[in-house]
C-alpha cells in the first residue's frame, strides 16, 4: 500500500493561487464578466464622412451608452477596408477592438486580391448591422427610361456602353458584372479611384451608367441630373418611393445591396461577443439611430453572430462566383 507524502500548506496555498489566477486568465473565465470595463476602440476601415462611417458612429455612440463605456471611433482607411478590418484581425481577442467593416472588405476582397486576413477564420462575427442598396442609374444623356429601354439600348450598340465604378473589384463594379452577366448584354467598365469622381463624370455625361450606393446618387436623382433605373434590394425604400427594385424590373437575382457588419478578432470570449451582440442590436433598436439611418437610405438588420457568420460565407460565394464568370482579374 502506498504512503501519503505530506506537502507543506505554503506549497498547497501557492498552487491554489498559481490555479485561480490562470483559470481566471483563460479565455472566457469569470474575468471576461466584468465586460467592459475600459473604452472599446471601434474601428472604420474607410475616411470619415461615408455610409460606414456614419452608420459606425450613430451605433456607436449608442452602444457606448448602453455599455457605459466610450467607444472610440478611429478611421483606418485604405485598400478598400481591407487595412482597418485587418487592425481587429491582427488585435487581441478580448472585445475591446472592433470594427464595422464593409462588404468589400469581409467578403470580396479576398477573392480579388491577397488580403493578410482570413476572414473565416481570423474574424469573429458580431452582428450583421445594415443594408444598403445599389442603385442603378444613367446620364440624362441616355435615352432609356427604364430597364427594359436600357437593356434593348445596350443590345444595339454592345461595346459602345461604359458602366463606371468606384474601382476595380469594388461592390458597384462587381454589380455591374452581375448586371452584364444576367442581361447577357456588353458594357464596359470604367473604374475611379472613388464614389465621387465616378458621379462627377457621370454628370457630365463621359459615362453613361453607374451602380453605387443609394446615399451617394439620392440627391442628383431627385433633382433630375441622373436618373433611376432601378434599385438591388427585395423590397422599395422609403428614401426612393419611386424607384423599382430589380425584380420588379425582371431581374430577381440581380440583388447588388452592400452591407456592413461588426466585427471583433477570432478567439473573442463567446461571452464578451454576447455582450457585445447584445449591445449593437439594442442600439439599433433606438428611434433616432432607426431614422437618422433611414434617412441615408440604411436598413437596420441585426441578427446573432451565427447568422452573421453564415451570411458573410454565402455572400463571399457569391461574389467570387461572378469574379470568376465574368473573368475579372485579379491581383496573384
């Protein structure tokens, strides 16, 4: 029969100690409770004054509110929201670095060109926050009055029509492709380095069409100087009564709404991304958070990390579907 060692009670008491602190420093533990306990640095992968940084700052401000903790609003902009989303795939994963990053960034980028970042795999998914529709719309220098008239316009004169974009590989462009996919007509792609170049040439009259953001084109449309073919979303907006949704128009897949979701780094404790899920979906529920984004022509969504998850991997097969269809290159 074995003998019992006596261990001194210092010893005993040291690995209790030694056993408590590294439970409570695992991932997940009891310490991850007291979430958040200083400010949270909120990440905007684009320049200030866009759709993601207006929607990052009106949810924002709220979460930082229902938390009572500051969010900190830091812009990161470049390489299409691929260098802030990056900042949160690369910063501890602990809550306390997240980002609102794009569709571009999450979902297409990496099949258009070499990102450091798996999104899958290196990102964990928070919430799925708002929608916003691309809207189709012409020079007034077209003749077509809608998408029929367009269509049959481009089919007359294939190679003649250019489509802009606000660069390669960006979300108008690859609607346009899917546009030129699903319409079997020829139009050629005309990338700038932004939205507003893109709008400034489409105005006077150098291009003939564009895909973009609502926001972006809602005010030349109301004063007639572009006009509205049709908008990529299941449903009309309120901001644009008046403007049909591409299955209205005979086109129920071409779906081209760009969305953006919150994001923290993988490995983030399950309990602090359900505070933080938590949080986001509370404060999209605040009425002038609604309005305020209703009036840019955002659609709050909100959902649990889990569908989030699944909706970034079927949108990132979408995409990559139509980037290899349409034959768009890619940077190797």
């Amino acid at each position: 029969m074995k003998a019992f060692k006596l261990v001194p009670i210092g010893r005993l008491i040291q690995f209790g100690l030694c056993t408590v602190l590294g439970a409570a420093l695992l991932p997940g533990s009891s310490l991850a409770q007291d979430f958040p306990n200083k400010s949270i640095r909120l990440i905007v992968p684009f320049p200030p004054g866009g759709p993601n940084d207006i929607i990052a700052r009106l949810v924002g401000k709220r979460m930082g509110e229902i938390l009572k903790q500051t969010i900190v609003i830091e812009n990161r902009a470049g390489q299409g929201g691929v260098v802030g989303t990056d900042v949160v795939a690369k910063s501890a994963p602990d809550g306390y670095t997240i980002a609102i990053s794009s569709a571009g960034a999450l979902a297409i980028s990496p099949s258009m060109e070499k990102v450091s970042y798996d999104t899958l795999k290196d990102l964990q998914p928070i919430t799925l926050v708002a929608k916003v529709p691309e809207m189709l719309v012409v020079a007034t220098s077209v003749p077509a009055k809608d998408m029929k008239e367009l269509i049959a316009l481009a089919k007359a004169q294939p190679g003649k029509l250019n489509f802009a974009s606000s660069g390669n590989g960006s979300l108008p462009h690859l609607a346009g492709e899917l546009f030129k996919l699903q319409a079997k007509i020829d139009i050629v792609h005309v990338p700038y380095r932004g939205a507003a170049p893109a709008v400034n040439d489409l105005l006077g009259q150098q291009v003939q069409m564009v895909f973009l953001d609502l926001p972006v084109l809602l005010e030349q449309v109301k004063a007639g100087k572009l006009r509205a073919i049709a908008i990529g979303a299941p449903e009309r907006v309120p901001s644009a009564p008046d403007v049909p949704t591409t299955k209205e128009v005979g086109f129920p897949d071409l779906q081209t709404e760009n969305w953006y979701g919150m994001v923290a780094a993988a490995k983030t404790p399950p309990n602090i991304v359900a505070i933080l899920n938590k949080a986001a979906l509370e404060a999209m529920k605040d009425p002038d958070v609604k309005d305020r984004l209703a009036a840019q022509g955002a659609t709050l969504v909100g959902d649990t990390p889990e569908h989030f998850g699944t909706y970034i991997a079927s949108e990132t097969k979408k995409w990559a579907d139509v980037i290899k269809q349409a034959g768009v290159p890619v940077q190797q």
